[in-house]
C-alpha cells in the first residue's frame, strides 16, 4: 500500500507565480498549433476522445486478447516480414529529441512539443559548455508551465503565470542539475515556496515580483535525508546571486503518516543572510482523502521580526486523476504594526484537461487581508483559474 506522502503526489500536483516571458512562448506554441485546422479536427476525431475517457476514469485502452492458443507474440507474422522489419530499422530511432514533428498534430502535442524542444536545445547547449565527452540525456529535460489569472476583492485581476525547466548537466557532474525558469524571487531563494502547484497561494511571499532564476542544483543521493545545495544568479532589474543549503529530513511514522522536515540556510547579495524552517505532517484518512498540515517560518536580515505560515489543507480524490482541495491558512509576522496579515479559505478544483500531462484547475477564496494598521479588515473575494502543462518525464 503506497504511503500517505505518495498518495498525496498522486492525487494531487497543484503551483504559483506571476506574469512572466514564458506566456509568448506559450502563444507562439499555440498559434503553431492553431495551423491545419481541418487535419487536427480529423486527428482529434475519434482517439483522442478515446484516450480522454481512459484519463477520466483512470483505466488503461483496451487490448484485445490473442487467439486462443497463440501467445502475444504469435500474431501470423511471415518469416518474410520479420526478416524486413529486422532489416528496415526505425526511421525515428535515431531522431534528435529536441527536434519537434508538428504535421497532423493535434494543438495539445504542438504546443508541448515546441516547449519542450525549445527548452531541451537551451540546455543542452548549455552543458555543451563544459565539454562534449558525454551524450547530452535529452530524455531527462523536464518541466512545467502554468497560465492563467487571479481575481480578489483586495488586490484586483492578476494575470499569472509559472515556468521552470530542470535539466541534467552530464559533462558538467551527474550530481548537478541546470534549474532555469521564472519564479517568485523571495519563495524560490528562501524555500518558501508553496508545496503545491496552485497558481493562488497565501504564503509569505505572495506580494513579491517574479524573476528569472538561472542555478545550479546538487541532488542528494538519499532521498529521505541530507544536504542539497544550489547557486545562481537572480537575472531581474538589478542581477543578484544567491547561494543556499538545504537539509531534509523525511520519516514515514506508519504506513498513513508522514513527516517531512527542512532547514534552509541562503545568502543573498542586496538582502544578506536568512534562514527557513518548515515542517509538514500529511496522513491518509482513507482511500481517497489526505489531509496536510504545514507550518513555515523563515528569518533574515532584510525583515524586522519572523515571517510565519501555518495551513491545513484537505485533498479528495475524485474519479480517475480529479480531485478536489481545501485549503485554510493564516500568516503574518512579528515586529510589525499588522502582525495578523491574512487569513482564509481556497477551494480549487483540478481535472485533467484533454490529455493526462494538461490540467484545468479553478476554484474560489475567500480572505480577510490587512496590510496597514489604518485599514478595516473585511473580507475579500476571490476566483482564480489556470491551465498547466507538463512536459518531459516532470517530477513533483
């Protein structure tokens, strides 16, 4: 039986971020895949329907059995076609993978195939830098890109988005991975960012501008505990590098409880040194319910007092890779004229959307904000909805 963190992966991917350059390249993707209208009308008529129905209800296409007495591999196949087949090889067995093949591709593939060959020449260029002795794993280039918009009460319409690519760099070391994408500069450095993938997230960093990060990122060879590190640069207004070292420690208690704990330590060049502690508790209910509590807080020499965030949040497993979220928070910080900042309710809803690597989430908030001590806190509130895409083999 899966634990309850695995369980919590699998029901649920839900991240955040603002407007950032990835959305043209998105457009240029969809406009590519807006071409031969008629050709992807035809594509799309019959098994990509088929293929949606088996996501939505989580069961594999059916394969017909073999005759009776015939194994899988004794399908009338002549002597003579075999031998042909052996000696026509593949045509695409040697492809490049970065490349991408859009003829008679429905939208969905074009869209993917072109961020994900954009993404994977970038950075295998990039690990060309340091030499050329190995072959460059272009199957391992992965990531995710998340578009859409926020609506609250409080601080109006907000057009968002998330993207981020992690690669290998095989002739740099096999211990270090190339992390390019455009985040939140506070929640990336300082690992606060939230542990989901939801567009709206009330953590500590929510009012910060998002950032083009470009690091380089040390895997641990055990993943239930260790150091890991990273360096980069934040490529903003005013470039600044930042540095950080990460402990993690993870514990399953029981087969429907888990632990995992972090201590971040980062530097920054304009901001100094800080410090983050976060732990979160996610236990299995039943079958289909997990229910997770997390706490951060994080202190540094840019802030007066202790940044803190505490939630619960509810997952529910609908039908096939469905489900459902609801979150209820609170943050703020110590030191401060407001030390109560916000707090609140976030449903979201997550469905696959036309293929099992895209999804559409949406869903309401409700909050009771406040900044400034001459303000009334009232609620506020608020709808959010965003379409995000995987590409490559992504990991959570």
């Amino acid at each position: 039986m899966p634990s309850s963190l695995t369980l919590h992966l699998r029901s649920v991917g839900l991240g955040a971020m603002r407007g950032s350059w990835a959305a043209p390249i998105v457009l240029v993707a969809l406009l590519i895949g807006a071409t031969d209208a008629d050709a992807m009308a035809a594509q799309a008529e019959t098994p990509n329907r088929e293929s949606s129905v088996a996501v939505l209800s989580g069961s594999d296409p059916e394969v017909p059995d073999p005759p009776p007495g015939q194994t899988p591999d004794q399908t009338g196949t002549s002597p003579l076609q075999t031998q042909s087949a052996a000696r026509d090889p593949d045509p695409t067995a040697d492809a490049d993978l970065c490349d991408w093949h859009l003829a008679n591709l429905p939208w969905q593939e074009r869209s993917r195939q072109v961020v994900y060959g954009i993404s994977c020449r970038s950075m295998r260029w990039l690990d060309h830098l340091f030499g050329t002795e190995k072959d460059y794993p272009e199957e391992q280039v992965n990531g995710i890109l998340l578009l859409g918009f926020e609506y609250r009460e409080y601080d109006g319409f907000d057009l968002r988005t998330r993207f981020r690519v992690r690669a290998p760099l095989p002739n740099f070391s096999s211990r270090w991975d190339l992390i390019v994408g455009r985040e939140n500069k506070e929640e990336f450095v300082s690992d606060t960012a939230p542990s989901d993938r939801v567009l709206y997230h009330p953590g500590l960093s929510r009012d910060e501008d998002n950032e083009w990060l470009l690091g380089l990122g040390h895997r641990r060879k055990n993943r239930h505990k260790g150091f890991d590190y990273s360096v980069g640069l934040r490529l903003g207004t005013s470039p600044n590098l930042y540095a950080k070292v990460q402990y993690y420690y993870n514990k399953q208690f029981t087969e429907k409880t888990d632990l995992e704990f972090r201590q971040t330590v980062f530097w920054r060049t304009n901001e100094g040194l800080g410090t983050t502690t976060r732990a979160t508790v996610v236990h299995q209910a039943s079958a289909r319910n997990v229910v997770r509590w997390e706490t951060i807080a994080t202190v540094s020499e840019d802030t007066g007092g202790m940044n803190w965030y505490a939630a619960q949040t509810w997952y529910h497993q609908l039908r096939g890779k469905s489900a459902l979220s609801l979150l209820a928070f609170v943050r703020g910080e110590t030191d401060e004229a407001v030390p109560l900042r916000d707090y609140g309710l976030n449903l979201i809803w997550r469905q696959p959307f036309t293929r099992d690597w895209m999804f559409l989430s949406m869903g309401p908030s409700i909050t009771w904000p406040r900044t400034y001590r001459s303000e009334r806190r009232e609620l506020s509130l608020g709808f959010i909805v965003w379409v995000e895409m995987e590409f490559g083999d992504y990991q959570y």
